[in-house]
C-alpha cells in the first residue's frame, strides 16, 4: 500500500487581483500566465505522496490530478457567468514536464475527446513512489481562450485516484440491506446489464449502460473539502451561489462562510475539511461544474474493494475499527490524530483537540509519514481515503426505478443551468428543490454521526435512499470521472 497524502485542495489563482490565493498547502499550482495570442495557460503545479503503479504485484493503479480552467471578465458583474476551459485535444498543443495526460477511462495517453475535453487528468510520467516529486511547469492550450481582453483566470485541479477495469465482490452476508445475488455476495464480472437483489429480497435488473464499477473510472481521492466547496461557490453568478450555498456557517464544525469580499466572498478557515451540509442538487452542481459526475453504489463497493476476495467490513478491508477521539490543535492543515491506531471518524462523539465539537475532521488525516497500511490509514484498495466514515457518500441509487436506472454516467460540462442546478441528460432528481420529501440518493460508507455498522462497505441503511432533498449535517460527498 502506498502512503497517501494527508489531505486535497482545489487551488484558485487570480490573474486580475494583486497576489495569488491558495487554498490548501499539498497540492499547488503556482505561478500562473497567460498568452492569450496562443491561446494558453501556464502554471506549476505539484502534489506530495504521489504514486503511479504499473502492475508489479498489484493492478495498475495510480493517483492524479484533475486540472481544468475558467475565466470571466475582470470587470465583469457578479450576475455574469464563467467560461469553461476546453482543452486541445492535440498533444503536441501542450506542455506536461513531469506529468502524463490520460484519458479518464486510464487506457491510453491522451485528453478526452471533445466535447469532453474539460480538463485534463495528470499523473506521473514514470512509474514509482513520490513523497515529494517537486513542481513541474505544465502549459494547456484551450481550444475557447479569447485572443484579447482582460480576464480573472482560475486554474483548479483536484486529486483523483485510478480504479482500474476488473472484476470486484458486491454485497455482503451480514451488512443492513446489502446488494446481493442468493443472499450472498458475489463477483461482478462485466458492465453489461446486471441482475440482482436489493432490500435483501427483492430482484431488479440494472441496464448495460448503468455504471456497474467493472469498467475503469477516477474517483476523487478525497471527500469534497471547506476550501473546495468555496471555490465553486465563488465562480457562480449571485443566482446560482443562491442556489448552492449551504448557510449553515459554525454548525457541525461547518466552517463555510459567506462574509469575504468579491471575487472570494465564500471562504472557510478550515479549507481541508470535510464539506458537511451538502444537499443532493448541491452535490450535483457541484460535479457538473467540475466536469465530473456522481458515482453509483456499485461504483462504491468496488473503489473500496477493489479486485481482492471478499472481506467483510470496512472500506480498508478489515473488521478492525478504532474511533477517532483526539486530534492536534491548532486545526491549521497540519492537525494530525492523536488516538493510537484511530482509522475512521464515527459514532458522534465530541473531538477532544483543535476545534472540539461534532462534525467532520480533515480528510486524510490518518495518513501521516508513519502510517502505511490500509488498517492505520482508512484507506480503500486503491488508496482513496475516508470511505467509511467522516461524512456520508451520496451515490446514485441502485433502484429499480427508471429516473436511477437510466443515469448513463455522463460527465458535467462545466456549466449549471439559468437557477444554478445540474443540468446534464439522465441525471437522477438534479432539479429538485432543497426539503422535497422523496426517497433522493443512497447514502454509503457511514459518517461522524454513525453507529461502527453502517460504516461497512455493503451496508445501506437508507434502504431505498435517503429520504429527503436535505441538507443534513453529516452529508457530503465526492465525485468520480
């Protein structure tokens, strides 16, 4: 098992204020220019604990970066919308240094083809281990980049980890609701259309196109964080900030704020936590304006798993569990957790350190220099952390009802719709309004609030989905590509 980073960031730097704002400290992206002549980007960019893995007693696997660009008039009204980069599909328009551009399904260097070519996902250009690879100068031509005119320019890039194609066990034997075949779990070996039981008993069939996790895809290394949630909060006009903002500021630990001065008025001073309070459209929206999507439960089950025999348990493949309790002070980014053995934040209990209080801690905190296990660190088969606990997963449904069944895992554009939801074909309840009571999402993988059970990886104890459009205080969530 690789060691991981400690926690993700999504970065913005400003090309129309004095200074650059920075969000977190591990992932960075620095130095930001533009020629709009050539229509190009240019930045450094780097992350600590990185990892590329090309088969040598493991499947390949590796971590990345998500990076993709949005611009906006400097002199722009807050009413006036952002522009999503499209980045040229020609890989000779680019510059990567020491990084690789795959595309999302992993299978061959390259940029997604348009019109999907709304980032670009980077790992390392070499297989091996990288605690500290350094920063490496990347420059992306954009195919939409105007020629002239002064623009506030914003580089993101979010860490992503690599689930390779391949078979995985769904389900469970002892697990609250699991998804089974014969009351058993059993090994799903395609993302052709699929049979099985929900709710114990009851059959279903899910269609081909539905996202079974059999075929490869990226999942976010990290729940959605504080710092990140502001950032796209702060790139909406004022009617889709409305939307989407969460207003529920020193609750929970939710230290999301909307006190700061334009352009960055959404702000927390604990970037790298744990986005608490997210309802499902806010989750949406939030995917869509990263070109991302929502993942499905089956997609859960195997970025927990993932090609290993079946284990029953926690996203780290054991039955062990040890609650956190104590954690360091200051809650500056560096706090580390101060309980012996501690893999997973759970059971509602007040932290003792930093903050106090309930509610979600910063992601990746059990990964630390001297933690290198999937048991100390919480970390999933393939390194992705805090799967079980923290904050509940929001996936789609496993249901048989065809607004779940006919999502077809189509990625964002970049772009929200004129009221500031999620506007992509067959995404399930995107515009539904905040305190609709209807059986929503699946909610996975437990949360601060949660007993040690519902934190197993085939438990689903919302049975059909959470019931309500809500936002609770211990709902967050991540997205896949």
């Amino acid at each position: 098992m690789n060691r991981i980073v400690t926690f993700s960031t999504l970065l913005t730097l400003l090309f129309c204020t004095i200074g650059q704002h920075v969000f977190a400290n591990y992932m960075r992206i620095q130095n930001v220019s533009q020629n709009q002549t050539n229509g190009t980007v240019t930045f450094d960019i780097a992350w600590n604990n990185s990892w590329r893995i090309d088969g040598i007693g493991a499947p390949n696997h590796w971590d990345a970066a998500w990076v993709f660009v949005k611009w906006r008039e400097c002199d722009a009204m807050l009413t006036t919308g952002w522009t999503h980069g499209l980045i040229s599909t020609t890989l000779t328009d680019h510059t990567f240094g020491t990084l690789q551009p795959t595309l999302s399904d992993g299978s061959a260097i390259g940029i997604d083809p348009g019109p999907n070519n709304t980032g670009v996902m980077l790992r390392q250009n070499t297989p091996g281990i990288y605690p500290n690879r350094g920063v490496t100068s990347v420059t992306l031509a954009l195919t939409n980049f105007p020629t002239t005119g002064d623009y506030d320019v914003r580089v993101f890039g979010i860490e992503m980890v690599y689930v390779p194609t391949g078979p995985y066990v769904l389900g469970g034997y002892t697990e609250n609701d699991r998804l089974n075949r014969g009351n058993a779990p059993f090994v799903v070996m395609s993302d052709t259309s699929l049979a099985l039981n929900y709710h114990n008993t009851t059959s279903m069939t899910l269609p081909d196109s539905f996202p079974k996790g059999y075929d490869a895809f990226y999942c976010m290394k990290y729940e959605i964080t504080q710092g990140q949630y502001a950032a796209f909060l702060n790139t909406l006009n004022v009617t889709e900030q409305s939307q989407n903002y969460i207003n529920a500021y020193n609750s929970s630990r939710n230290r999301l704020n909307n006190g700061g001065t334009a352009p960055n008025i959404y702000f927390s001073d604990r970037p790298d936590r744990a986005q608490n309070y997210i309802a499902w459209t806010d989750l949406l929206a939030y995917m869509d304006w990263a070109a991302l999507r929502p993942m499905t439960e089956l997609e859960y089950e195997k970025a927990c798993r993932g090609n290993g025999p079946y284990v029953g348990g926690y996203a780290w493949g054991s039955t062990s569990i040890t609650e956190v309790i104590n954690i360091g002070t200051p809650e500056d980014g560096t706090e580390l957790v101060l309980t012996a053995n501690a893999n997973a934040h759970f059971i509602n209990n007040n932290v003792n350190g930093g903050d106090g209080g309930s509610g979600p801690i910063r992601v990746g905190m059990m990964a630390t220099s001297s933690t290198d296990s999937r048991v100390q660190t919480g970390a999933s088969y393939y390194g992705i952390m805090e799967l079980s606990g923290n904050v509940w997963e929001q996936c789609v449904r496993a249901y048989p009802d065809p607004i779940d069944e006919n999502f077809d895992g189509q990625w964002g554009d970049g772009y929200l719709d004129a009221n500031g939801f999620a506007n992509v074909p067959n995404w399930p309840r995107q515009n539904i309004a905040i305190g609709t009571n209807a059986y929503i999402r699946m909610g996975r993988g437990g949360a601060f609030t949660s007993a040690a059970g519902s934190l197993r990886v085939g438990e689903r104890p919302y049975y059909q989905g959470s019931y309500g459009n809500d936002r609770s205080y211990d709902f967050g969530g991540r997205g896949v590509r």
